[in-house]
C-alpha cells in the first residue's frame, strides 16, 4: 500500500502531519541514542543494530494513525509523539524478533538485522526496542492515564505475542479450521494495529470505544493477511497444493482444500472482502473521524483485492 496516498486532506493539515512524523523519527532516534554508563569501543552493539533497522526506511503506519486520531480528537502534539514513537518502537521490535523466527534474511531489500548482525544481537536490538517505547510513553503530559496505557500496552502486546506462537506452532500448521486462520491473524497483527487509535482514544478521555478500534483493526488485519499470502503464493507457475510453509500458514493452504487453484484464490479474496466490510463498520463508528485513516486503508486494500481478482480470472 502507497501510506503517501491514504490522507487526502488539505495542505496545512497534511503539513502539520508530515512535521509531527519528522518529530517521531526524531525522538525515536535520542531515545536509541541515550547515552549509557556502559560503552566499548568498536563495539556494535543493541543501538548500533536498531538505528540500522530503522534507517531502511518503513511505512510509519501506526504512527501515521495515531497522529492522524490524535489530531482529529485535538491531543497536543507533544502527546501525539509520545504516543506514534512508542506504538512504532514496538511494531519494529516485533518485526526484528520476526525476522529471526522466521528466518527472514531481508527486510524492505535490505539485510534484516539477525542477517547484518547476528541472532544475539538481534534479539537484544528488539529488547532495546521495547524498553525504548516505555520510555517515550512516560512523558505523556497527563500521568494520571499512565496506568490505563500501559496495561492497554501490555494487554495488545501479550495478544500480539499468543497470536505469533500460535502462528508458528505445528499445531497450527497441520489446523484445517479456517476460524483458527482468522484468530490467530487478527491477534498477531490487528493487536499492535489498534494500539495506536486506542491509546488515543484513551488519552483524549475515549476509552469506551477502545473495543470498536480493536474489532476494526482485527478485521481489517485478516485481510491484509490474506492479501500477504495471495501475495507470497499468487504466481503463474505454482502448484498451491504442493507448497509447503516451514512457518506459520497460508490463506491457500486452507482453502485448497476442498477447491481447485482459481476457487481457492476467489474463496479466499471473498473472505479478505467480507472482513473489510466489517472493518469499515466498526471503523465508522469511531467519534470525530477517527476511523477515517483506517477506512482509507481498507479502501485502498479493496482495490488491490479487486485487481488481484480480474487479474486471475480475465
């Protein structure tokens, strides 16, 4: 998805946009930075790591929809910081400890952080990540909402974590119940998807529609699952039926099963559709726009979905 294409808003609110994510990059980058009693020289250690992970670059989504929620809901923009660097400090340090479980040797066509450094340093560049996203939270302005945050922080990211070992359990590779497909992707992504606009919603006094933030997100990372597997499976000259994943599962692995190669590709785009549509209700729901940046994304979703289809079948 083209992140450059989901805001369509006027000039001085797409400025204050781009000028707030320029202030998460930077502050996500001092508290990397953080000087330490602790140093050697030459050493390339935790920081060293994460400062190259996020130099490849990354959409910035979750910050983008706390930023976007945040203004819309009228946070002060030192708020919004705090909340848009602490959600992206743990997505990537979700995605460092990815890589390595996954064996994923490349991340946006540059060597992953296990793969540039090694497993060691890579699982304490993700710790590091995690560490740093509670420390750029703790200079929320109201710190009478910090013990609300931090178990919403805590309660995502104990979902996100059950979501990926289920995910990668052999258990779940051998499942033909595509309810657990459903579950296991809506917890292992749409957790750390819906932090952003619930701890908005949290600190602009909101609370009560954290769970309609959370069904949207789930909803919506389904299908953004299932749009990931027709993407790693989705080529000319692939049995489905004979792919085998080491990790995790697919979409076709399930749906396969009782269909041929093209209604297996059409079950499962009917299924990432249907579950947009639930996305776009729940996020509609959401008070002063706050859905808005996730019904852009749904909607651009929709379309590529929409084109994989009349791609397969024309």
């Amino acid at each position: 998805m083209n992140t450059n294409d989901l805001i369509n808003l006027n000039e001085h609110t797409r400025f204050k946009i781009d000028s707030l994510l320029s202030a998460v990059e930077n502050r996500i980058d001092t508290v990397l930075q953080k000087s330490s009693q602790f140093r050697l020289s030459n050493l390339v250690d935790a920081r060293t790591a994460a400062s190259y992970h996020f130099s490849v670059g990354g959409k910035r989504l979750r910050a983008r929809l706390a930023i976007t929620a945040g203004i819309n809901l009228g946070l002060a923009d030192t708020d919004i910081v705090c909340i848009a660097s602490c959600v992206e400090l743990l997505h990537n340090a979700s995605l460092i400890h990815d890589d390595i479980q996954d064996r994923d040797q490349y991340r946006r066509n540059q060597k992953s952080v296990w793969n540039q450094f090694n497993k060691d340093i890579a699982i304490c560049s993700g710790d590091l990540l995690l560490s740093s996203a509670y420390a750029v939270l703790a200079r929320i302005s109201n710190l009478k909402l910090m013990p609300a945050m931090l178990d919403l922080i805590h309660e995502r990211t104990t979902t996100t974590i059950c979501g990926q070992c289920a995910d990668l359990s052999e258990s779940s590779k051998k499942s033909q119940c595509i309810d657990d497909y459903i579950k296991i992707a809506g917890a292992k992504s749409g957790a750390l998807l819906s932090l952003p606009l619930e701890l908005v919603l949290t600190a602009s006094q909101h609370s009560e529609k954290c769970g309609v933030a959370r069904i949207a997100c789930e909803h919506f990372s389904v299908s953004y699952q299932i749009s990931d597997d027709l993407d790693d499976h989705l080529c000319e000259n692939v049995d489905i039926g004979c792919v085998e994943q080491d990790f995790g599962f697919n979409i076709l692995q399930y749906s396969n099963k009782k269909h041929s190669k093209t209604e297996a590709i059409d079950v499962a785009i009917d299924l990432a559709k249907k579950h947009l549509a639930l996305c776009d209700i729940a996020a509609g729901q959401l008070p002063l726009d706050v859905g808005a940046t996730l019904l852009l994304l749904s909607a651009n979703l929709n379309e590529s979905l929409n084109k994989r289809s009349s791609k397969v079948f024309n």
